[in-house]
C-alpha cells in the first residue's frame, strides 16, 4: 500500500459523432479543449489519464471499461458540447468512482458580432455547438439522480476564470485527499485513556467510510526496537533537534538523548509498517522498558507529525484522521482542544500536550522540561509552540448514526496576545461569531474534545471531501 500514492484522473470529453461530418473543424477543436483541460488539471501527485472524446454509445462501453483497467480514483467529464447521456452513462457505471462535470465554455461570451458576420449558417451553426457546453448538463444530471449516481460540477469558462478554476483545483485536492485515506495505514499502539469515552472509535467505520487501514501494534515492540538504536542514529536526532526545535538552556544532556533515542526507533517502526499517521496512549507503568519510552516520546512524534505522518495522543483515532487530512489539504493539522476562554478579550483558550506540528508553529517550537506530565506517567521533554497568526480552520472528524462519520469544521482567526507558557501548544482564536456563540454551536453537533488545527481557510475543501466520502460536513462559521 502507497500512503502517498497518485490520485489517477480519468479524463474524457463528451460530444456527438453525428456532428463531426456535418461541421469542419468542429471534433478536432473540441479534443483541443480536452488537451487543454489536461494540462490545466494536472499537478503535483496527479496523474492524468486522458480518454479524449467519448461520442458514441460503443465509444462510452469501451472508455468505461479502459477505465476500469486504468484504475482511476476520479472521472472528470468535460462536456464541450451537446452530447447523449447514453454516451456518459456507460462509462460512470463501469467506472464506479466519484464523478465531477466541467461545464466549461471555451470562452466567457460568443463574439455576436463576428458569429453574425460569418454568413454561412453552418459555419455559424458549427461555432454555436463550440459553446454549447450547459445544454446537455441537464438530461446528464437527470439520467444521474434517477441511476442513483452522485455527481459534482463546476461551471464556468476555460480560460481565465478564477473562481471556476480554484473550484477545480479544490475538487483536484479533495480528491487527493480522499484517496490519501483509502491508502492509509493508520497505526495504533498502546489503548484508550482510561474514562475518556467520546474517543471510543468504531474501527470498523474507518476502514468502511475511509478507506483506512488499521495496524495495531504494540509499545514492547517500540521499546524493543529502542534498545537496539545506535549511538550513530541517537547522534544524528539530536542534530536534528537542533534544526528542527528551539531547545531550552533547561534541557538536561540526559532528557535530549532519552528522547532522540525513542525518536530513531519511531521512524524505524514507522517504516516497518509504512504507517501514514499513529494514535497512542500507554500508562508505562511497571515496565521500566515501556515507561522510558512513553515518557520519551513527544520530540520524536512532534516530528513524524510535521513531516507528513500524522500522530495523535490519547488514543485518538478520530482526530488523527483529521490531521491526516488537514496536512493532506496542505494545511497542517496539529493536535489540539478548547480549555477556557477569555471573556473580556472574547477569544478562545486553545492547546493541548503532546506533539505539535512545527509546520504551523509560529517560530521555532521550543523543547522544555515538564517535572510532570499532568494526567500521565513520568517527567520529560515536552514541546510548546503557538500557531501562526492569521485564519485557521478547525475540524473534527465526529462520529454519528447516520453515515458513520461527519466532518465538523470551524474559521477563524490565531491572534497575537497572552499565552499560557507552560510547555504545551498554546494560542488565541477569535471566531467571527464571537466566543460564545462558536462553542455553543460546536458543542451542538456532539463532536469529541478534541480536535485538529490547520492554518488558513480550508472549509470549502473539507465539504467537497465530505461529498466524495459520501458523509455529511457541518459547517460553524
């Protein structure tokens, strides 16, 4: 399984084969705008598998049936002209994959002027199908409700449109995310934190609603492998901490080394099962074994985090996801939760222990000692760091009767401002509803406590993702 595999568009144009005979030119223009199409939509961690023009009910049978032999995650149909839905039905249903419709013109209004003065009326016919992009959008969209297939659409023009092209590029990134999950292999180590009962997770929901797959392993072999790390590779992370964190005069020699050795043997389990993101929580109490390498762990995981594989503690299944997919969003995603408010202010206190994702941070993350982990085992290293300042978006995943899962999310704004300097992350989000009204609000859809934080405004990526996943996406403001 590649976590990081290429998300496979397939991409075909629609028209009508009676055409091609009747009007010179017109087959060979509409492939360019296909072409063009798969230039604009291909990127980094795309592959773009282009069928050309589907324009005959033999054609739909065989493109679908390449499709599937293809393997693609994503059907993208250009509509470039007026087309038979007996032409596009064939293909989706072979294909069995999410579906998006371009209802593109190729440019934003006809030249009435110069159409008007071609005189040859066929001509002139033959350059109004170029433009007839949004005629057969309705009888594809009803052939679509009534077969049950769900689909989602862009309109709006070829080139030099904005708007139509960030929504593009939006389902591009959804889709890529989607497909991020479905190759996950999620570890799982340790168990729940004891009492914490809203973290409870429906594994068999995951790897059904997702695609995700779970590993479950254990901290022995953690532990086991940490016994092993050589005083090369325990060299190598501390240089690494160096470069990577802000450490504190106050870290002892012995703390960073403890911590750099259960770091190397993190990336060493890590690729041992190719694991794209890991929830944790173990007591480590008496193992002395599993109590040195729990308490060891936040660098190391802080790290794995910030460089593309997503960790949670506590155990929390749900919000690891989240982060997975706020970092495949490409907007980070760092563990956190609300724990009081600053009524005069009217901002939210927002942080949590364990690791951070330096990726957000604003500056370097600073490494601090902590005499105890409050609510945990043991003493050790511990990151704290503030998200950078500007919009944000929160998201939890949530669990409910209805798909499974739904996706909760929330904008609003880091800011500049007092903070609880107590090893932890740690920042002030302001909510364009006010306070108040964001945590009534997020309460109300009965997420867990915890949740993942990404920077900039993302929400309209997050409901494109829910509609691909098929599960409801609540926004709160």
């Amino acid at each position: 399984m590649a976590e990081n595999g290429r998300l496979r568009v397939g991409l075909f144009g629609i028209g009508l084969a009676a055409y091609w005979g009747q009007f010179a030119g017109l087959e060979d223009r509409l492939k360019g705008y296909v072409a063009r199409i798969a230039e604009k939509i291909d990127g980094p961690g795309r592959e773009v598998v282009n069928f050309g023009l589907v324009d005959s009910a033999d054609r739909a049978y065989a493109v679908g049936h390449e499709a599937r032999r293809q393997n693609v995650d994503l059907l993208v149909i250009y509509v470039t002209t007026y087309a038979l839905s007996s032409t596009v039905l064939p293909v989706v249903r072979r294909a069995g994959v999410p579906v998006l419709v371009l209802n593109l013109q190729p440019e934003a209004a006809i030249d009435y002027a110069r159409f008007n003065a071609l005189g040859d009326r066929t001509a002139m016919t033959g350059e109004w199908l170029a433009y007839c992009s949004a005629c057969p959008v309705p009888e594809i969209a009803n052939v679509f409700a009534r077969a049950g297939i769900p689909f989602h659409q862009v309109t709006g023009v070829l080139e030099d449109d904005r708007e139509c092209w960030g929504e593009i590029e939006g389902w591009m990134q959804a889709a890529q995310t989607a497909e991020a999950l479905s190759n996950l292999r999620l570890g799982l180590m340790g168990h729940y934190y004891g009492g914490m009962l809203d973290i409870a997770t429906d594994l068999t929901a995951v790897s059904s609603v997702f695609g995700t797959h779970i590993e479950m392993l254990e901290i022995d072999e953690l532990g086991a492998i940490r016994a092993e790390v050589s005083k090369d590779a325990v060299a190598a992370k501390l240089t690494a901490f160096a470069e990577e964190f802000d450490i504190q005069p106050d870290c002892t020699t012995f703390e960073l080394e403890r911590a750099a050795r259960t770091s190397a043997a993190l990336d060493m389990l890590v690729e041992r099962y190719s694991l794209g993101a890991l929830a944790y929580f173990y007591k480590g109490s008496g193992c002395e074994m599993n109590q040195d390498t729990i308490t060891s762990i936040i660098l190391g995981m802080s790290m794995l985090t910030s460089h593309g594989i997503s960790t949670a503690g506590e155990y929390e299944v749900k919000n690891v996801l989240a982060m997975k997919m706020m970092d495949s969003l490409g907007a980070g995603g760092s563990f956190t939760e609300y724990y009081a408010v600053d009524f005069r202010d009217d901002v939210v206190l927002m942080g949590h222990d364990g690791p951070g994702h330096s990726g957000i941070a604003e500056g370097k993350v600073k490494v601090k000692p902590l005499d105890v982990y409050h609510g945990k085992v043991g003493s050790g290293l511990s990151v704290e760091m503030r998200v950078k300042t500007g919009p944000v978006t929160l998201l939890s995943v949530v669990e409910c009767k209805q798909h499974g899962f739904k996706l909760l999310f929330a904008h609003g704004e880091t800011e500049r401002g007092p903070i609880l300097e107590i090893g932890n992350t740690n920042s002030r989000y302001r909510f364009p509803i006010g306070a108040r009204a964001f945590l009534n609000r997020w309460n109300e859809q009965a997420p867990p406590h915890h949740c993942a934080v990404g920077l900039g405004h993302v929400g309209d990526r997050i409901e494109k993702l829910a509609k691909l996943l098929r599960i409801e996406a609540i926004e709160v403001c």
